[in-house]
C-alpha cells in the first residue's frame, strides 16, 4: 500500500488543480452564454471533477510489481479473505476503498445533472465498476480484475444514492413554490407534498390569459418522472366562471 500512497499523493495536487481548472472553464462558457450560476454549481462542478480524477487515479496508477497468478479474480471472496487472515488492516483499508470508491460520484452526479432513480445508479455503476475491471486487466499493470471489487464498487455507490435521495427528499420544498413568472406565466417547482405516489414532479407551468387562450381562461402542464424513468406530461384547462 504504501506504493500506491506515494503515486497518489504525487498526482493529487495535479488533479486538483486540474479540477479547478475544468470548473473555471465551465463557469467562464456559462457566462460567454449569459448565464450567471449560483457558487453552489461552481463548488459542485470542482467536487465532481475532483472526483473523477480520484478515481482514475486510483484505478489506474500501476503496481510496482506483476500480479501473482491469473489477473482475473471471479470468485467471491477470494481476494478479501486471504488478506483478512494475513494483514487484516490492509484488508479493511483495501474493502473501504472500494466501497467508496464510485460513492462520491453516486451522490454528486444526480445532483448536478437533474435527478436519476436509485435503481439507475447502482445499474450505471456496475457497468462503471466492470469496464474499470476490465481496462485494468486489458492495461496489464500489474492489477487484478475481481468480482469482489465490483461488488463493493456497486454496493458503495447504490448506498451514496440511496442517501442521497433521502438528502434530496428531506431538503425539497414541502408545497409548491413559484420561481418565474412574467406576462400570464408562471413556472412553479412542485414539492413532495404535491408529488403522485410512484412519480416525481420535476415542475408545472401555468399559462393564464394568454391569446389566443379565452378570457379567465388557464391551461396548467405538469412534467414529472416515473420511478421507472419515464417522463410524463400532463395538461389540464379551466375556464373561469
């Protein structure tokens, strides 16, 4: 481990000044298109670039010497416990490591890029999880290809989403709160107490008044998300008395 340390230590710096950079980036395109961000999105873009970098560099960074045997690994357990019985404080260090390791991306991607289910993340990090595998037995740097590694990948990550949903349940506006409105439109965010069971509302529009609308005349549209992804748009027209 301590090999692996050193590398890391090296690059870190590096990476988050890479990091910083990319967010820099982001923010300077985002005002070129006049849009102005809350230091939140600025703060989130670094987290998750940071993020991203860790984890390759975690994964790919080679080790000193050949890994013994096949370098692929596709029994449960086999590479955790033999290290259980000889270092065991290398073995809990290596399975927290991979527990966590998608973790931070799990929790901070939904939140930057718009909501996702719970079941999508954990889906989306296996399939991050094997690739990973994969290119490092493809890369042949001395790293093993293991079953247990995506299991811990994959469970770390579906904890960070799970977690974050119940963040993002427990943060979200309670009723309806409006964020727009301007010449007969209103745009409001709908929170969970106006939410369907099964569904997630993402927002409503309301147009009132509007030609060639009647008089006293409104038309609301609600967008909102499945638990199964689908998106689903609904209308609904009064006409006052």
């Amino acid at each position: 481990m301590g090999w692996w340390w050193r590398e890391f230590s090296g690059a870190a710096p590096w990476s988050l000044l890479v990091a910083a950079a990319g967010a820099g980036v982001a923010e300077f395109v985002a005002r070129l298109r006049g849009k102005r961000r809350r230091p939140f999105a600025v703060a989130l873009d670094f987290a998750l670039l940071a993020s991203l970098l860790a984890v390759l560099l975690v994964v790919f960074v080679p080790a000193p010497t050949a890994a013994r045997g096949s370098s692929v690994s596709l029994h449960l357990l086999a590479d955790v416990l033999p290290v259980f019985s000889d270092r065991p404080d290398v073995a809990v260090v290596q399975l927290a490591g991979n527990v966590f390791l998608l973790a931070p991306l799990a929790l901070l991607i939904p939140v930057r890029f718009g909501g996702a289910s719970v079941p999508r993340i954990v889906v989306s990090a296996f399939a991050v999880s094997v690739s990973i595998e994969c290119l490092q037995v493809w890369q042949d740097a001395g790293r093993v290809g293991s079953l247990d590694d995506v299991l811990c990948n994959t469970a770390g990550a579906a904890l960070a989403a799970w977690c974050g949903s119940r963040w993002r349940g427990r943060t979200a506006p309670s009723g309806t709160v409006r964020v727009w409105h301007r010449s007969g439109i209103e745009v409001r965010r709908p929170g969970p107490a106006n939410a369907r069971r099964g569904q997630r509302l993402i927002g409503r529009v309301t147009l009132s008044d509007l030609p060639p609308m009647a008089e006293g005349a409104t038309l609301e549209i609600t967008l909102s998300e499945s638990d199964g992804g689908a998106l689903l748009v609904s209308a609904q027209a009064s006409v006052a008395a």
